[in-house]
C-alpha cells in the first residue's frame, strides 16, 4: 500500500510548537483589528474557475490548483483543453473572494464596510525557502470610504498590530499611482506603456541603473525621456516640493500629504513619501503603501486604494482600500526573535499502571480540580524507562506530580 | 466578462455575524482543550491523492474533489482514467493528515501525544440542509496511550467544551467493538459480515425492526439467530450484567465500567452503556462513544478507539483513541439558541465631510486614545442621509459620537 508521509510538494504540517506561534500572532491580529472597528469575514477556499480566470490576479492566475469536474459532468467532457475539465479551482488571494463576497452581500453589510479575512491561498509556485504553495493571508480592507479616512484607519491598525508583536523602528512608504502617472507625462513617456515601464523601473535596486536604461530604451523610450525622469528622484523627498513641477491636481497631493501627517501623529513609526514605489498591481488607482522592518529588504505588509475594482463586477461604483500583511514572512522574522510565551502553569501527573477504580477515581478527580483552577494538567501511564518519560515532560515544561 | 456573485455549489461565504459565532465556539474549544494538556497541529487541506484513495476513508473517498496535475506532468498524460490527470485532492477528513503527520514526525512529538486539529475538510456531496461542501472539523486525539486513561480525558474534554458554551443534559452512549462482536458470536451470527450486520441492524430506528429482520434474513441469517441477537436489547442495561452470558473477555468489561464510573464522577452528564450503538467505521478496535444533546436524534460527538490503524501505515504499533465534534450541527444548535455575546463598548465617530486638516488630526488622536483604552471605535463620513446612517450604526450596537 502506497502511503506517503510527507505534505505534498510546497506545502507544510505544523507542529505544535509552530501552531503556538501562528495562533498568538493571530489573537493579536484580530484584537486589533477588532477595536478599529473591523469584522471579519471568511470565503471558501474552492472558487469558480471562471472568477480565478478573469485577469484580476495577473501572474497568479498561472499558478492556480484545478479541480476535476466530477461524475456525469466529467464523464461527457471532449478532452482538447485543460479548462474543460475543470470547474473549479484553489483561491490564489483574497481580494478575488472578497469581490464576490461583497458583490453578493452589499445590501446586508453597514457602508462603509470594515472587513477583515483570514484565510490560506494556494499557488503552485516552484518551491523555494519562504514561498510556500499554501500561504496563509491576511488582508484588511475598507469598502465604500471615498475619503482617506480609509488609508489613515487601514495604516494605523496595521501599524498598531505590529508594534502589539514588539516589532519596533518601521518605515512607511508612500506614493500615489497618479503622481506615477504624472511623473510620466512630465518626462514625456508614453502612458500606455505605464505598467511595463514602472515594472522596469522598479528594479533599479535589483540591476542597477544602466540595465534599466537599457531595457527602457530597448522599449523605444529616448534616453532623454528616461534621464528627465530618474532625474526627479533628485528631487525633495517633501511631496508638496516633488509634485510642484509635475501636471498634477493639487487635491492628490494634499490628500497624500494629509495621510502622512495625521499617520505621523498618531504611530511611532518613521513615515516618507518615496517617488520610487510602486506596487505590482495594475489595479490600483490612488494612494499606495506599504511598511518595511528595520533590517529588511522587503516589505511585510503592502496595499492601496483600488476604486474600480469592485465596479468592474458589479457595475456599482464602490470606492475600495486595502492592505496585505505578508503573514509567512511575519512569522519568520518572529522565529528568529525566539519569542517566549507566558505559559499557564502546567502539570503532568505520572500514574503507575494497574490502579484500582478507587484510586483512579481520586487522581482523575483531583486532575480536573486543578483544571476548574485555569491549569494545564495532562495524565499520563508511568512509562518502564520514566527517567527517560521525566526528561521529556520536563523539556516540555511540565511540573510532575507522580501517583 | 463572466463573473459569479455566489459561492461554488454547497460552499458558503461567513458574514461578520456568522463569524463572530464560529470564532466565540472555537476559542472556547481551543481554550478548553488546551486545559487538558492538548496541542494545536495544522495540516494542508491538500493531499497525496495515493493517501485519499487508501480504503481508510469509506464511502468518503467517492466524494474527492481532486487537483490536476501541471505544466508538463499534465501534457505528458495520456487521458485514458481520470486518475491519470490527477496527483492530489482535498482532504475528506482530519484523520488521513493526522496519520501522515504522527508518522512523520513521531520523533518529535510528546509520547503520548494529545493533539487537537480544527480545519475545514471538503466532500463533493449532493447538497441539502446541514451538509456541505466544505465543513469545519474539529478531532481530539490522543496517540500512544493503551490505557482507558485516553477514553476518559476525552470524554471529559468534550464534555467540558460543550458546557462551557451552556450546553446542559447530555447523554454519552458508550460500547465497544468487541462487545458488538461477542454479541454476534453468541446469537450465531458470521463475523465476516460483522460491518454489514451492524450497519442493517443501526437502521431500527429509521426503518423499524420488521425491515431489519427481513433484510438480514435476505443475507442468509437465520431468522432464529436474529431473534436470539435482538432479545439481547431486553436486557439489563448495567454493561456487567448485559454481559455476563456473551463469550467475552471480563477485562473488556470492566474496562468499559471502569470508564462509565470515573467519566460520571468528573462531569454533569448521563452516561449510558448502548449495544445498539455501533458507529459507522470499521477500523475502530475497542471503546465507541457517541454523544446527544436533549431533544436531538442525531450525536454531536463521536469517537472511539482505532488501534491498529497508525500500525497499518507506519508498521509502529500505537494506540490510539479520537474523539470528533460535529462543529457544523453544533452551529445550527447555537444559531437557534440565539447567543448574545458580551460585547465591548462601541463608538463610531460620525464627522462632517471637509475638515481642515488640524480638525482631522484632533479626532483620529481621540479616537486612537479610545481605542488605547480597549474600546472598539470606528470613524466614517457622515452621509447625506443621516437619518438612515444613524440607524444602520444603531442596529449596529454603535455609540455615535458626531463632529
């Protein structure tokens, strides 16, 4: 018989001592999120194959997990294609399900709408250290604020959560898509290449500043256009002084302002305006964020303001925010703090075998005694090599009561 | 575009108020079970297709939702069988995992090993009121003790769990396998059909005791047999004296007893020994328990001892003893019970559209200094329909503070 004993590729078993920490992340994180006045909400993680298809999740959408039709549905099926077997598959983010979830919901949920989920995604990426196949997710979103109440409550708690975990000395960083928009029309770039270009751009830290102009030049961008633009980054760092040449509503850039100020006053978190952010996603349309750890070249946590996005689905204009903590990576700094908890007091009691029903009746009564009193307490049968049993129950923190 | 606004057949999206729910009955859960020295493990929801397929699963394993292969293994195939497309599956149930993850890591667990899992599994059935899709389990486990010490700390567990969410008269009922069996031996009946006798005679409930014997009578028992097992259930329902003429092992029986007496000593329950209790799979080995809340024809609770089951797949011979709660029915129960939960104070800043920015950074400080002192507090725009606004955060259980 064929039975394998290890997670399937990409994905992992948790034992108890990493459970421990995941869940105590999470308490933290829904208390928190709780008291900004957030509820949270929870989606399948088995979403129609058309929804997973529809160019919302870019390169996602080639990494999803399909699931076979079944029965009659899959006994009729001509098999050309892959699609025609499937009619259905695993989630690769959240923002998907929360769509739908909303769309199907709106007239029972309050307007503005907090929403919290917690949840795991799949993608069936090439396993390497710290990308796994199931990753856990959790997102924060305000639906329905057209204001930036929303990016300022949405940082705040974010920020709050962290510093809950004894993370200290963060870095916020923010821009606008529509001050990337306008930095483009000010060196005279082509705005229909947009994406691509500030994808290239982006990895300035990655292949340095001449690959960059190279590839953008091989994308008939005159290196004129691409010098006038990375001479902005010359520029103040202060937005009102940046933005003061470029063809830009004031309103942007004072609302982009007024988030970093009142942020500021009410974190202690370093918070800048930085030119050169961008964020993966096409979809969003306004202010975009995301927060650094001292020491750390990525972001743990990353989002912005995405107003058409629920329109598209529904045909209802619904202005939407958001924010993603990248929970794995989280986890794995936390490990490396070598957290402790503070632990109940715990005790084993180590019975000898062969009791009478009398005796057995006293320990088993004193045991859940101790329980009534907010203990730990487990039982177990003295073992023939109890130095051996004692050791471990006292790596495992337990106090020993022998019976 | 297409776009579907509902969840994939039989799956369902959790709203803030059905979640608050859940969460209220699984910190209780996790609470209680960890007073009881459990641990916490979490496995993927996705599994080696060769390990859904085993035979342990039952009638479960025709319910698969199964995962296509990829990239090139998938181009490779050559579709003759649906398996061939296939490489893994959403697990069915917490036990497969459970047994794939005691395997792999018994080095590094506790000896015996108490472990809790709380995950979603997912069965591709007919939908109808009560089943679903996908479905929350919740198993208790206790892996390596031979001793009734397991049967015990269970039951009392469950039972513990299910009165702290003010749950009252409970009945446990409580057999065990090879009583089941020393039953058929005395009324003559042939083991080898053990499992399809038992499951015709569990169905004297639902089609009465005529059907029942005429059903059995079809698979060639003789209908004096059947009536010599059925006088069984008039007698005595003191598990000793009921077994007294079966050819049975007096050790089985004081087991059970034993288990009866000290189970009824540590909790507020009825508790039962039933012949006619049998539990529908086949690899429990020893004690069988299931347990009913007043006024309900169908267990919250089930579970038994399953000891040769971890031996069939790892060659190590383990006890092991399991206990799984019906955390969907357990639901239904709640939302008709109408729990009110104690809420914290609750206050929703409601501020006029166009503050200047010195106003905006006087509330947000307010509301952070509210939230610091552990109340929940949420800002929005005041809309232009107040009326309706105050009415929606009122039913909300919101305090309006307006500026």
């Amino acid at each position: 018989m064929t039975f394998i004993k290890t997670p399937t590729k990409g994905m992992r078993d948790f034992l108890p001592k990493e459970m421990e920490l995941r869940e105590y992340v999470l308490n933290i994180m829904k208390e928190t999120y709780k008291q900004f006045g957030f509820e949270q909400i929870r989606t399948p993680v088995v979403e129609h194959i058309e929804n997973l298809t529809s160019n919302q999740g870019g390169e996602n959408e080639k990494l999803i997990f399909k699931i076979l039709k079944r029965g009659e549905k899959l006994a009729k099926v001509e098999y050309s294609n892959e699609n025609d077997l499937v009619d259905s598959g695993l989630r690769y983010d959240l923002t998907v399900p929360l769509t739908r979830l909303y769309a199907n919901n709106m007239q029972n949920l309050p307007f503005p709408f907090r929403a919290f989920q917690i949840g795991y995604s799949y993608r069936a990426e090439r396993p390497q250290h710290g990308r796994y196949r199931e990753l856990m997710q959790c997102d924060l979103d305000i639906l329905g604020e057209k204001t930036n109440l929303a990016e300022i409550e949405l940082i705040t708690a974010v920020i709050t959560f962290l510093q809950r975990l004894e993370f200290q000395n963060f870095t916020i960083k923010i821009n606008d898509r529509r001050i990337l928009k306008a930095m483009l029309e000010y060196a005279n770039m082509p705005l229909s290449q947009m994406d691509k270009i500030l994808i290239t751009i982006d990895k300035i830290d990655k292949i340095g500043i001449t690959n960059v102009k190279e590839e953008l030049q091989k994308n008939d961008i005159p290196l004129e256009n691409i010098e006038k633009y990375l001479g902005l980054f010359n520029k103040s760092k202060d937005v009102k002084n940046f933005c003061k040449d470029l063809p830009i509503d004031t309103q942007i850039v004072d609302n982009l302002e007024q988030i970093i100020n009142i942020v500021l006053e009410n974190v202690e978190a370093k918070i800048e305006f930085d030119p050169t952010l961008v964020r993966g996603m096409g979809y969003y349309t306004g202010p975009i964020f995301e927060i650094y750890a001292d020491g750390l070249d990525s972001a743990i946590a990353g989002g912005g303001r995405y107003d058409k996005m629920i329109e598209k689905y529904t045909n209802m204009p619904v202005s939407a925010c958001g924010f993603s903590i990248g929970f794995e990576r989280l986890i794995l700094l936390l490990e490396q703090k070598n957290i402790t908890f503070k632990q109940k007091d715990k005790y084993c009691y180590v019975i000898y075998p062969n009791k009478d029903i009398e005796q057995l009746k006293t320990i088993i009564k004193e045991v859940n005694d101790l329980r009534k009193q907010e203990k730990i307490v487990k039982v177990v049968e003295r073992s023939k090599n109890f130095k051996h049993q004692k050791e471990m129950l006292l790596n495992e923190e337990y106090q020993i009561i022998e019976k």
